[in-house]
C-alpha cells in the first residue's frame, strides 16, 4: 500500500507516519510527505499512490479542494481526512472519503481506516457508472442517498427521509396510509398525522422527481409504494449473504459491504428488527468462514476476526480466537497491546480476564 501524507504541520506529519509504520499488519510504503499543496500535486504525477492522508485546513489551501484535485490526477486514490474539527464530515462523504479521522488520531480508528482502504485496493466494486441511471442509497453505517452525479441528495426535513426508508425497505408491497401514521407519527391525533403524511409525501415527490424519477410515489386504494429503482448496499448484502458457499472473494466483499450496522444512526423502532437480522447473519457468516480449517489467507482471517470484535466487543469467544491468532503469527508486540485492551474492555463491565486467556498469553511470552 502505497501512502502519501499532506498536512501544513511538520510534526504531525511525523507523528502519523511513526504512527503507521508502526502497523505490521499492513504492507506500507509511505512514499512521500509534504506540507504545501503545490508539491503534493506534483508528485501524483509521477508516482501512483493508494492512499493520501490529507489534513483538511492547511494554510495554502482547504483540503476538501485539494481532495478534488488529486482525485482528478488519480481517481482511484483513497482520501483519508485527518482534522481536529468535525464539521467536516458531511463534505468529506461528498468527495467520497474512505474515512475522517479527527486529531489526535487514535491507534484503533487508523487501524479501521487502513483496513477499510485495503479492502477497497483488493475488491473489485462494480463501477457507480454502471448505476448511473439509478439512485443509490448507502444503508450499512451511516445513511445517505446519491443522486445519479453521486451527489448527496439533501432532504427537507427529518420525516420526508424517514419516509422515504420506510417505503424503501417495505417497497415489495404497497403500505396502508393507516400504517404510515401509526409508524411515523404515532403520538399525533389522526388529523394532524394525515396532514403531515399528505405534506411530507409532497416533499419527498417532489425531491424524488428532482432527480429524475417519474411518478416516484403511487397511491392506489389508499396504500403507498415507491415507484423508483434505486440501487442499495442492503440488497448487496443480501445477495452476499444467500450464497450457499463463500471463498476469500466473498468474504472479502461482504467485509467491504458491511461497513456498520444497518440504519446505525437511525432511531426507528422498524430498523430494529432487520438491523438485528442483519448483524446475526454477518456474524454467523464471519463465523463460519474462520472455523474452516482450509482458510490460508491469514490477512483475510485477520480482517475477519476484527468485524467480529468490532460487530460485538465484549464477546470473550471473538477475544480469544484474535488472541489465539496473534500468538501463532507470533505478533508478540500486537498480543501485548491486544491483550491489554483485553483487560481495559472486560474492566469497563467488572469482569476478569478468563483464566484461559492469561494460561495462553503467559505462555507465549515465556516462549518467545
């Protein structure tokens, strides 16, 4: 993995590559550091890089414009944000960040971010222009939906995208506008409820034929159903899932696809249900992958037993097969960081380390 770092801070600069070089699990080339804009540019044009990690407010130029540039020089280089303000955020999703990290990085989210980058250098995703004659809705982790330019498409008020999910994820069939009430506005009298359901399905008509969709919303014998095809990682997922065997392939993708749980963000009582569906059928999924005995790439079982630890953290199992992991690729200097967060995370609900776990670690270290 090629990596470059931009950042108008010398010292910042060294503290993140001593903070990267540091990371055995990731074959890491740091080719080269700047402070300004100008040479940064420069040296895209002549050498390919993966990965830029690139400070956002720098004293020659904003780095959400200097995103756009390199990606113009090299459109499959990853951006990674590295800022001490999150105000950021929703305009580093619209250049399409690989992540956003907020100063002083912390080890675990550089972690999480070089890993997602890597997934995306070895997974071939079908290219957005195959989709352009469709919207497309990310749902895994934080929501947004892009318009056909991949912009994100900005909605009106809080309920016009709560509805519009909830005719998304219920599209197969039409919904009772009774339904819709007692769904969205469930504390409102029923004529203040119908009032808002007419307004808030004017809005989100009109934001959909904005962009393109004719007749987006159909009312037939008062039941509501989206009339739109909109592409989904949900339905990536699913189709990942329903696979009767998986290969590294596979599990590569649906590790990529997964980026968090389904509507995190989200406060819908109807999320639950299909957020909980989800999450176990990855989890048996990851599950199942690791406990074959004819798995030999251990990068891919590495990644594998972190979404595990990282879908449920305080589960002792997932603790003790990445502990187990450690110890035979012999990372002496990841175990003891790694069993150490062990003890830090069981601390945080006052349970001990299992008596296993300190057996097998002391055991290691009295034999490295």
């Amino acid at each position: 993995m090629n990596i470059m770092i931009v950042d108008d801070e010398k010292l910042a600069i060294d503290v993140l590559s001593i903070m990267v070089k540091q990371l055995a699990q990731f074959q890491i080339n740091i080719k080269g550091t700047f402070t300004n804009s100008t040479e940064a540019l420069q040296f895209l044009e002549k050498e390919i890089i993966d990965v830029v990690f690139l400070d956002i407010e720098m004293i020659d130029t904003h780095g959400m414009q200097l995103a756009k540039q390199l990606l113009h020089k090299q459109p499959s280089l990853q951006i990674i944000f590295v800022t001490a303000h999150t105000q950021f955020a929703v305009e580093a999703f619209e250049v399409e960040a690989t992540d956003y990290l907020l100063k002083p990085v912390q080890e675990k989210r550089l972690i999480n971010a070089l890993t997602k980058a890597q997934k995306k250098m070895v997974v071939t995703v079908a290219p957005r222009d195959e989709k352009k004659n469709s919207l497309y809705a990310h749902t895994l982790g934080s929501f947004y939906l892009l318009d056909v330019q991949h912009n994100v498409i900005k909605w009106r008020t809080r309920k016009v995208r709560e509805l519009f999910l909830y005719l998304l994820f219920h599209q197969k069939r039409p919904m009772l506008n009774a339904v819709l009430l007692e769904e969205l506005w469930p504390d409102l009298n029923f004529e203040k409820a119908a009032s808002n359901l007419h307004t808030t399905i004017y809005h989100l008509r009109k934001i959909l034929k904005d962009n393109g969709i004719q007749d987006p919303i159909l009312l037939v014998n008062n039941h509501y159903k989206l009339n739109a095809e909109i592409q989904t990682d949900y339905d990536e997922l699913n189709q990942l899932l329903e696979q009767d065997q998986h290969d590294e392939k596979s599990i590569q993708q649906l590790l990529n696809c997964y980026e968090g749980d389904f509507l995190i963000d989200e406060e819908y009582l109807w999320v639950n249900q299909i957020r909980l569906r989800l999450k176990q059928s990855v989890l048996h999924v990851l599950e199942q992958y690791i406990a074959r005995t004819d798995v030999a790439h251990t990068l891919l079982k590495y990644n594998c037993l972190q979404k595990l630890l990282e879908l449920d953290e305080y589960n002792e199992q997932y603790m003790f097969q990445l502990l187990e992991f450690l110890i035979q690729q012999n990372r002496k200097q990841e175990c003891i960081k790694f069993f150490e967060s062990i003890e830090a995370k069981l601390a945080e609900i006052d349970l001990p380390v299992p008596e296993k776990f300190y057996r097998k670690y002391n055991e290691f270290l009295l034999n490295v």
